[in-house]
C-alpha cells in the first residue's frame, strides 16, 4: 500500500458514478488518484503533473479520448494510458492503440478487473522506467569506457612526443648519438605497450561481438601448449626460469578457435614469466574432467595479495605494489582469458598467496559436449 501511494493515476471520464467508482476502488488500493470529468481539465492537470497511469473514456464532450490519448503520448509516452469505454469495439480499441493506448477496459467492469489491469500498467510502467535506468547506466559506463580506453591510449603517444622533442632539441651535444639511441628506445618501448594495448582491446570488442561461439571448432589443446611452450622458452631463460609440462598422451579436442585458445593460453604463460623470482618454476598441466578438459599454469612468482584478487579479471585491473610497478602490461589480458572462457561454456579460477606463487585453473569444454 505504502508502494502505491507513489504511483499517481489520473481519471477522466464524463461519467460521474464511474469517476467515483474508479476512485473507491484505486484509493483502497493506496493510489495517489485525481478524476477529471473532461478532456480539457484533465490534459491541463497532465502538463502540470504527469501521471504515471491515465484511465480515459473515449466519448467525451469538447475532446474526445483518442485525443486525449494522441495529446498525452506526444507530452511522455511513457504514461501508461489504459481505455475505459462503454463503447468497445474492435475498430476503437486498435484506434486507441495506435494513438498510445496500453490497454483496453470495456464497461462495465468489476473492480477486480480494473485493479487488475491498474496492476498489470503499474508493472509494465516501472518495468519500462527499470529498463530505462539500465540503459542510462549501460550508455554512463560505455562514455566512462571510452574516456578511460582514450586516456590509456593517449599517455604513450603524449610520453612519445615527449621523446621526439627531446631528440629534437639535442643540438650539439657531445653524446648525442648516445642520447639518441637511449630516447629512440623509450620511443620504441611506448609505441610496443600501444601496439598491445591496440591489439588486447580488438581481441575484447571481437568476443564481445557475440561471434566467438558461431567460429569455434575442435582444438588440440595439446599441440597448442607445446608450441605456446616453445614459443616464450627463450623469454623464459632470461629468467632462468624451469617449464615443467606434464601432458596426457592423448586427449579429446577442446571447443574453441585456434586464435581464442592462444591467446588465452599466452596471456597466462606470460604472466608466469613476468611475475615469476629469478630461478623459479613454471607448471603446466592438462587433465580429462569429465566433459571438459582442465588446464593449469602454476608459477613460483609473487603471488597476488588476497584484497586484489577479486577484481584481477577486471579489465584494466593491474596489481600495484612495489613487485609490480617496473612490470609493463595492458591491464587486459586476464580479461581477455575470462571472456573467452565464458563464452564457450568454460571457466577460469585464480588461487595465490603473496609471495607464495599464483595458479590459474582453466576448463574448457570438450568438443561435442555442448
């Protein structure tokens, strides 16, 4: 009741007894009610004060209801406009929609059946504003993506120009060409973390466009990780870091796409390396669970502090701590892993301790499973 008292419906209708009747029943209910006994005094009362919910008559003097109806959609179509007439027919209640109208009470009713139509516009009207809001914040958040995606873009082209015009501006300095080869080297190292960034944020817009799954085929996953493997070994040794693979002889194909599987497989190899201790050890494993097939990459690095590790899939989410702050990344990459593992059916999980070393734990689906 206390619910209702918000929600404000106005009544027009020449009708006396059905003004009143109408009241009787809504006020019971404990909504906010105005009657109007014309079209004119009501559309004026709707200009000053628009209601949630319009009950109107379609034969009256000086303005008629369709009218009204045309009148009130043009001022917020938003308002939920419900017939009540003691004149239905088919031809008036399709006239009535066209100019605006919900829905369509012939008379006379009972007052279950005006309560039940009142009940039913009430629920279309805030599933509508409920909708509404949803959009508003999607297209807030959207705005906010752009600024933010802008902003990451714009700060190594902004530190490259920086670069240029110190090299600009050299002169005759006596180490110039030392100073040119250090400058050059900042220059080429902002435009490779912008090349990535590019390149992580087109991988996120394609698995968000819907087509992943349409593409998918079936993977050997295996294959996959032996030339994933092979491919950061040398980045690996920088580090003297250990591989160990421990690979089944023969596992079923997983359900992905040959460029999906990789980079998600990269993103977590990578990130085992970059965040791994000098001399550490880097674990991948592969196993049949059931309808999937689980993957896991275990480093012996620095682990992710637990008030971190809720928002790690977040896009643009980077660990900061004075481990982390010398380490290049996009902030998207696990990102990029999650998206791709939810929208083929699979799942990601993250399982670290500061200091201790972190495990990701991937299932994707078999190829047929689902």
């Amino acid at each position: 009741m206390e619910q209702n008292a918000a929600i404000h419906i106005i009544v027009i209708d020449d009708d006396e007894v059905m003004r009143m009747s109408c009241e009787q029943i809504l006020v019971k209910q404990g909504f906010d009610v105005e009657l109007f006994d014309n079209g004119i005094s009501g559309l004026e009362r709707i200009r000053q004060r628009q209601p949630d919910l319009l009950l109107v008559d379609l034969k009256m003097p000086r303005i008629g209801g369709i009218e009204v109806i045309q009148t009130v959609h043009d001022l917020n179509p938003d308002v939920i406009i419900i017939v009540i007439t003691g004149y239905a027919t088919v031809d008036t209640a399709v006239d009535a929609m066209k100019a605006g109208a919900y829905d369509f009470l012939p008379k006379p009713f009972t007052p279950d059946e005006l309560r039940l139509i009142v009940q039913r516009g009430i629920e279309r009207r805030q599933l509508h504003a409920h909708s509404v809001a949803l959009r508003h914040e999607k297209e807030k958040m959207q705005r906010q993506y752009i600024t933010f995606v802008s902003h990451q873009l714009q700060s190594p082209l902004v530190a490259v120009q920086q670069f240029l015009e110190v090299l600009k501006h050299l002169g005759d300095a006596p180490n110039k060409a030392q100073l040119q080869e250090e400058w050059i080297n900042k220059s080429l190292h902002k435009i490779k973390d912008l090349l990535a960034l590019i390149r992580d944020w087109l991988k996120i817009t394609k698995i968000d466009s819907g087509t992943l799954i349409e593409k998918t085929c079936p993977i050997d996953v295996i294959e996959v990780i032996q030339d994933i493997v092979e491919t950061f070994r040398d980045q690996a040794q920088e580090k003297q870091l250990e591989i160990n693979v421990s690979l089944p002889a023969q596992i079923e194909p997983i359900l992905c796409t040959e460029e999906c599987i990789h980079a998600l497989l990269e993103n977590l190899v990578v990130n085992a390396i970059k965040y791994n201790r000098h001399n550490g050890v880097i674990s991948i494993t592969v196993d049949n669970i059931n309808t999937h097939v689980q993957i896991t990459v275990r480093d012996t690095g620095i682990g992710i502090a637990a008030d971190e590790l809720p928002f790690i899939f977040d896009e643009f989410h980077r660990v900061k701590s004075g481990a982390t702050k010398h380490i290049s990344g996009t902030g998207l990459g696990l990102t990029i892993c999650k998206k791709i593992c939810d929208e083929v059916g699979g799942s990601i999980a993250v399982e670290s301790s500061e200091g201790e070393g972190t495990t990701f734990t991937v299932q994707m689906p078999k190829f047929g499973q689902v």
